[in-house]
C-alpha cells in the first residue's frame, strides 16, 4: 500500500496556540453573543503566541507553496461560519502553485447540485486536475439554520445521497435526470464533463451516513479514533460499500506534533495545553456538545475524564494518540505525538487497518508543516511507504 498525505489550510487564522478551532466555534469579534461569551472567558495565550496571523492569501499561500515543496499532495480547505470561503479562496491559491490539489470542503444542500455540478467541472479545468471535494453535511443545527437548512440529522444525509447523485450524474456527459424526495432536476449536465472526475471524500460516524457514504465516496474519512475504534469503522464501511458492488478507499483526519526527540514533541504539546484556560475549555466543550455529530461525539468522549490542570499525558488515550486538540476544537480532536519514527510507526498501524490517506495540521500550520514534511515524511519514504506525488523517485512498497 502506498501512503498519500495532505496537509491543511487554516482559513480561520493561525497561530502558535491551538487558535484554528474558529471554524467550528466563534471567536474574537465576530460572532454575536456565543463570541462575547469566548472572548470574556479569557486566554492563557501570551507572548509571541499571543500574535494571531490572520488567513490572508499571501499566508495561505506560503502555507500551501511549503505543503507542495514538501511532498504533500493536497490541502483540505473547512467549511463553516468561521472560516473563509472554501471555494473562492483555494481558486485564489491555483496559480500560486503547480501540482498541489485542493481538497475544497462544501455542504450539499445549500447550493443546487446541478449549480456545485458546474461549479466542480469548471475549478477543475481551470485547476488542471487539482480539485478533490469533501462532503460535509452538517451537524450543528444551529449553524445549519444560518443557512436556511432546517432539516434533522438524517434528513439532511439523506439529501446529501440524492445531491450526490445528481452530481455525478450532471458529470456523465448526457441530459441526467432526477426524482427524489429532495431534490427534482430534468436535463442535468455542465458544459463538459470534468477531466479527471474530482474524489469525494466523506465522512460521517452515523448510521445515517454510512449507506451515503458506500454508495456515493470515494474515499471515505474518519477522525483520529484509536486504532481499535478506526478498524471498526473501516470494517462497516467497507461491509457497506461490498453490498453496492463498490470499493472504497479510507482516510483518517488527524493534528501532529512531531520533533527529532519524544520529550521534546511533548514539551510542544504541553505547550499547547498550557494556554488553555479551564473556562475556555468548558465553554468550548459545552458548545461542541449541542452537536448532533456522532463523530463530534465520538471525539468528545476521548477527553471526557479530563480535570483541567491535568497534565498533557494524561490525554493520551493510546501510544502517542493525543487528544488535547479537541478540549477546545470542534472535529478533528486528536494528535499524533512524539519523534518521528514514533509517528511513523503509528501511521503505519493505521495504514495495517486499511488507512491509505492521511490529511493533517498542526499549529502553526507553516511551521509543523516543515516539522513533518522533513522528519516523518522521509522516514516513511525510506521505509518504502509514500505513493509518488511529489516529483521524488518512489520507493517500492515491498523493498
């Protein structure tokens, strides 16, 4: 098997403290009353830490021209109410780079699928090929609502099959048409189809989600469970998949925090849980918990035994498996920690499960780009493990 990597663009800002978490909560000044409520319980942050860096196109873009030197295939893009635009801004980055992909992540349901049809194809050609879509249905009500979208849980993934399928039928090249609950179409199609088809990456933890996911993914995504609770997943969906004739590919969603010694990846994870004050935590934890996501769930029982002023092991549920990232951010919560052969290992432990993409950050997005793209990545090259994306010459899996 050969190992693709992707890295993350922080649409919401960076920083050198767990600040990335505004796409999934509000933060600073924007945001009413729930931004009032964060802003007054106050930060721990200081010094040089204390410095946000806003997500302007020329950050993003060193962001994004670092990941592609580096060897990373893609950069995967949020979606929500505390971020940038994924679409516009990734278009933005296009001609700031030559072969990195951009993983945009979207939401069915708020825009016609015909529309995200057409939208797809033409990113596509103006890309060169570099476009990769993740399907994000939604699981916050409230924000939800801020859309116009009033439809519960499993409604709303039961649109995001029938958006699915219009999408790819609108991509076949003939008239495509529709008749479902939600949607009702008559002659779908784009100008031309899209070349090559953009993957979709999905996820979802429900068992609403899970026939989505088998019949429409192509790669289908989970967060950083331990690896006992991923090959779970990975058995159901691909069990799913087998029932509708169809192959998928996983991926997992994790943070990392790699250094050239384990004290010294934990001295930088301390770090990080050092500028968390309990109040932001609480208030963070208690807002993550109106979620209906079962992988938002899923994600908060990780840390649910936390005591604040805890120390950063304490979070550590399996060898070098942090969760500390999500005491305060919404989705992906958890961190691979230690040296990098450490963290190679623990890749390559997903990877036995069937995990063949991984999509990561950490903070600052720049910097811990560096870290893994020249600790772990030639690790991983060396031990014959990464599909060839990045221009170097690739190393049989079984040498």
């Amino acid at each position: 098997m050969s190992l693709r990597f992707h890295w993350f663009l922080p649409t919401s800002g960076d920083g050198r403290a767990i600040i990335g978490r505004g796409h999934s909560l509000p933060l600073g000044s924007s945001g009413g009353a729930l931004a009032t409520e964060a802003a007054a319980n106050g930060s721990k942050v200081t010094g040089a830490a204390a410095q946000t860096r806003p997500p302007s196109l020329e950050y993003l873009g060193q962001i994004a021209r670092s990941a592609e030197q580096l060897g990373f295939e893609a950069v995967l893009t949020p979606t929500g109410t505390w971020c940038e635009d994924a679409w516009l801004t990734t278009a933005a980055l296009i001609s700031q780079t030559q072969r990195l992909k951009f993983l945009v992540a979207f939401r069915p349901g708020l825009v016609s699928p015909t529309l995200a049809a057409q939208m797809a194809a033409t990113y596509q050609r103006i890309s060169g090929g570099r476009l990769l879509l993740n399907v994000v249905t939604g699981g916050q009500a409230e924000e939800q609502a801020r859309f116009g979208d009033h439809l519960s849980h499993d409604q709303r993934y039961a649109r995001t099959g029938e958006f699915l399928s219009i999408v790819r039928g609108a991509w076949s090249g003939r008239p495509f048409d529709f008749a479902g609950e939600h949607y009702q179409v008559t002659g779908a199609t784009v100008m031309r189809p899209p070349d090559p088809l953009p993957g979709i990456y999905f996820g979802g933890s429900s068992a609403a989600a899970g026939p989505v996911a088998a019949r429409s993914a192509d790669v289908y995504l989970t967060w950083g469970e331990p690896p006992a609770q991923v090959a779970e997943k990975v058995a159901w969906i691909r069990g799913l998949a087998e029932e509708t004739g169809r192959t998928l590919r996983f991926g997992i969603r994790l943070h990392v925090i790699t250094r050239d010694t384990e004290a010294e990846a934990w001295a930088e994870a301390s770090r990080l849980l050092g500028y968390l004050d309990p109040a932001e935590i609480e208030f963070a934890q208690r807002i993550l918990g109106r979620s209906e996501s079962v992988g938002q769930e899923r994600m908060l029982a990780l840390n649910a035994g936390y005591q604040a002023g805890g120390s950063a092991r304490e979070l550590e549920i399996y060898p070098n498996l942090w969760t500390g990232v999500g005491l305060v951010r919404g989705g992906a919560g958890t961190a691979l920690v230690g040296r990098h052969e450490q963290v190679a290992d623990l890749i390559e432990e997903y990877a036995a499960l069937g995990i063949e993409e991984f999509i990561l950050s950490g903070y600052p997005h720049l910097e811990e780009a560096y870290w893994f793209g020249e600790g772990v990545l030639p690790e991983l090259r060396a031990r014959g493990a990464i599909a060839a994306t990045d221009g170097r010459t690739r190393i049989p899996a079984n040498a």
